[in-house]
C-alpha cells in the first residue's frame, strides 16, 4: 500500500455510512459504490450526515451506483453490505483492486471463506465491526455504541499490511489487530446466531426474548453448539466483545434438552445482564424479512450447520432455527413468540 491509499467502499448502509464519514473527514482518497438509488441521491443532494458520540457531521461525498463507471486500482476494499451481498461485491471488487490490494469483508456472519474462495486468501484480511450503527433515512447516519473495528490477517500473522489498514480504519473509530481473528469472528457468529435470529422468528426485542427462561436455555443451546462446531474446526474463541467468555454459557450435549444444575444459575445471570444492557436491540434479520429482504440466515445459523456438517458436529437447534427463517421468508409461517414453543 501507499502512504496515502485508495480506498473503495462498497455498500453504504449503517456501517458504511459512519466508516465513509469518518474516512472522508480525515481526507482519505475515498470512493463510495452502493446499489441504492436513494441513499446515493440523498448524498449527493445533502451530503452525508452523522451523529457520533464526538459530535455532528455533514461533509460532501458522491456515491457510484454502477461499479464499472469507477476507475481503480485500489489498494483496499472495504465490504460493508449485508452478507448475501458479499458474493457480487466481491466479483465486482476484484477488477478494481490493484496486483497487492486486498479486500476487507465487515459482515455479520461466516464470509471469509466464501470470499477468499473468489478472490483468494492472500488477498483477503478479516475484520468484524464492534460498535453500533443505524441509518435514520437515506444518507443520514449515526454511530449508537462505542467499540472497536477488530482486523486480522487469516493465518494470524501481524503483517505491515494490516497495521497500515488499522492506521487507515482508526480515522472512523478506534481500530485492533488480532492475531486470531477467526476467534474474533466466531464468537461474535455465536451471539449473532441467538440476537439476530430469534429475534427474526419472534418479531421481539432482545429484553423481551431473554426475560422468559425457556429462551435462555434455547440460547444457551445455540452457543453450545457453535462452541462445538468453532472448536472442531481448530478455532480458539476469543471473548466475544473482548470480555464475554462464551465458555461460561457453554452446555455439554446431554444437558440442552432439560434438567437443572447451580452452574445454570450464572449463565442465566449472564444471560439476563446481556438482555437488560441491549433490551431495545431490534434484530437486524427481522429488518430484513419485515423488507422483503433477504435474510442472512446462512451466513448465520445456517454456516454453523453447514461447518458443523463438514466437522462432523450435530446442530439441530441451529438447523431447526435455519429452517423457520427460510419458512418466514417464503411466506409459510408468520412471525410470532410461538415459534420458540416448538423449537423448546
């Protein structure tokens, strides 16, 4: 990379809003693709505008809706769109990326090894986004959580590469390198699976979900199996939030169908914390099929499934959870709490 590289990023929903602000303010040669007609209108006739724990900003950008319209090289591609976008962001990225660039996915959800099988794991560092993000409106954005970008290079390695990718990501929030991102990366994957995906079945809020008991011991299931599944494939999870050991909600198998224990006691303790820290946390999956979008179920609580097929590793609550969202979206079952009575 050059001291002063060229960044593409592509998509500019919540988390692309807040990074291509934060990005532009600290004058990097930036440029913005997104396929949406009204986000890149709203820029182009407002700016962006967001709202950050420092302050209000608006500052002048222009988005691209065609990505053959744009001239590369790049040296990065940051990937901010939702996961089922990722595939084509990255065909579309790769003709772009100068013969060192790397692409950079930011997802939610089990990418990396879709996109290095496209571009290649020498051209691929992973990252996961910490901090929280909505988009108000079309081109009006705000950062809603304080946290970190967490950035890594696949085989573990602190190279130069990565550190200049932290200098150019510490423009917009504070970034970390790790040296073991696939950890990184799973243990946020085991929270997601019970955050985004009940929610999407239940249509409730995360305090609502995790009041009732019977919940928690579902979601106690659903990291139990992610552990196993994360653990199989050789990953060493990281606390997930670089403080929540996913250990201590971890449920052998012959004690997820029932029966009780004083060490239940904590994990749900840790479990009613967890709610009552982000009870208004809407589910961004229930966004999506409340949209008619599609949902990112297989890059959540289906990748475990598939991972856990080629471990060797059985994960009936996430395949039974993987199946309801595919129901919802074809419209063959309605979004309602009562889903969970079935999968209890």
């Amino acid at each position: 990379m050059s001291n002063q590289p060229r960044i593409l990023l592509m998509g500019c929903g919540a988390v692309g809003g807040v990074l291509a602000s934060g990005l532009l303010r600290a004058g990097r040669d930036l440029t913005i693709i997104a396929h949406n007609q009204a986000i890149t209108q709203a820029i182009a006739e407002n700016g962006l505008r967001v709202i950050t724990p420092d302050g209000e900003h608006t500052i002048p950008a222009s988005v691209h809706l065609d990505p053959t319209t744009v001239a590369g090289p790049f040296d990065i591609a940051l990937l901010t769109m939702k996961a089922t976008g990722v595939v084509q962001a990255v065909r579309d990225a790769l003709p772009l990326l100068a013969a060192n660039g790397v692409i950079v996915p930011l997802q939610n959800g089990g990418v990396e090894d879709r996109v290095s099988e496209i571009a290649g794991r020498e051209r691929v560092i992973g990252g996961i986004v910490v901090w929280g993000a909505t988009m108000h409106e079309p081109g009006v954005y705000e950062m809603t959580s304080h946290g970190e970008t967490v950035i890594g290079e696949l085989d573990g390695r602190v190279t130069p590469r990565v550190r200049e990718l932290k200098a150019v990501l510490d423009a917009a929030a504070p970034s970390e390198i790790s040296d073991n991102i696939y950890g990184v990366l799973w243990s946020k994957l085991a929270i997601n699976c019970i955050i985004t995906t009940l929610g999407a079945v239940t249509g409730q809020l995360l305090g609502e979900m995790l009041r009732q008991r019977t919940v928690r011991r579902l979601a106690l299931s659903i990291i139990s199996e992610v552990v196993d599944v994360a653990e199989a494939r050789g990953v060493a999870l990281e606390k997930a939030g670089g403080t929540l050991d996913l250990h201590q909600l971890y449920l052998p198998p012959e004690r997820r169908a029932g029966g009780f224990g004083l060490d239940l006691i904590k994990k749900h303790a840790i479990m009613l914390a967890v709610a009552m820290r982000y009870r208004q946390l809407k589910s961004s999956m229930l966004q999506s099929l409340e949209r008619g979008r599609e949902p990112e179920i297989d890059f959540m609580n289906g990748y475990v499934v598939e991972q856990g097929h080629l471990v060797g590793v059985d994960t009936p609550v996430n395949a039974a959870l993987t199946q309801m969202v595919k129901e919802i979206e074809a419209g063959a079952r309605p979004i309602t709490p009562d889903n969970l009575k079935q999968l209890v």
